[in-house]
C-alpha cells in the first residue's frame, strides 16, 4: 500500500494556468546588437523563490556576466560555448548546462545559438553585474 500525502488546497486567487504569449526577442541593449532576448517568466527586483524563464539568442557575439544565482542553458538550435571558472563546454541543439551561482559565466555562439534559459532562485533579489559584450 503506498501512502499518499494532502496536496495544500490552491489559493482562490490564484490562476491555476498562468499564461505568457509568444513576442518577438528584443536587442538586449543598442550597443549589443547581436544579443536578443525575453523574458517569459520575469526575474522580481525583490527576488524570487521559485525560477525565472527567458528566451535568448546570440548571433556571432559573446556575453559574459557574474550571476547571484544559477543559470541553465538549454540550446534550441545553433552552437553554444559556455564557460565559467575556466572550464569551457560547447553545448549543440537539446544540450544544457548549469553555471552554478557566485561565479561569472560567459557565453558565446560563432555563428548563432538560440536557447533557454532558467535562473533561480534567487530569494534576496541581489542583482546580476560585471556584463560585457562583444562581436566575435
């Protein structure tokens, strides 16, 4: 027999489907004009327990940045080169990987890279820095 466990009963407030409509990716900054992106589920200035979704894609460019908390790649298509604390892995289409928090990662795509990102959590809200970019 196998034990089972209450559910906590959802808030009446609550949506029980959140729902965020496809939208064109934006150039991050005007000055880095080969890195797009949106958020799907936002990041909260305050911070966030749970995790926040984006969708990115690099074009013949690098980024690099220092992040509070965890960063998952996912690649959708294209070629991407992540690396953090001198390691280096090149993730292909349905490939992922982790910088984990506390450390800068970089990324870079030759030619293009299109990918998902999660970060998180991220409880006290404590901003990301130390960003550069570049054409390659």
């Amino acid at each position: 027999m196998s034990a089972t466990s209450a559910s906590p009963s959802p808030s009446p407030e609550a949506p029980a489907v959140e729902y965020w409509p496809a939208r064109r990716l934006e150039t991050m900054r005007p000055d880095w004009p080969n890195n797009r992106g949106r958020f799907i589920i936002p990041n909260h200035p305050q911070g966030w327990n749970n995790f926040a979704l984006s969708e990115w894609e690099l074009e013949s460019c690098a980024w690099e940045d220092f992040h509070p908390h965890d960063e998952t790649n996912l690649v959708i298509s294209g070629e991407l080169h992540i690396q953090a604390d001198g390691k280096t892995v090149v993730l292909h289409p349905g490939d992922a990987a982790r910088v984990k928090a506390g450390r800068v990662g970089r990324y870079w795509a030759p030619t293009y890279a299109k990918m998902v990102a999660i970060y998180g959590p991220n409880p006290v809200g404590m901003d990301s820095h130390s960003f550069k970019y570049w054409d390659l």
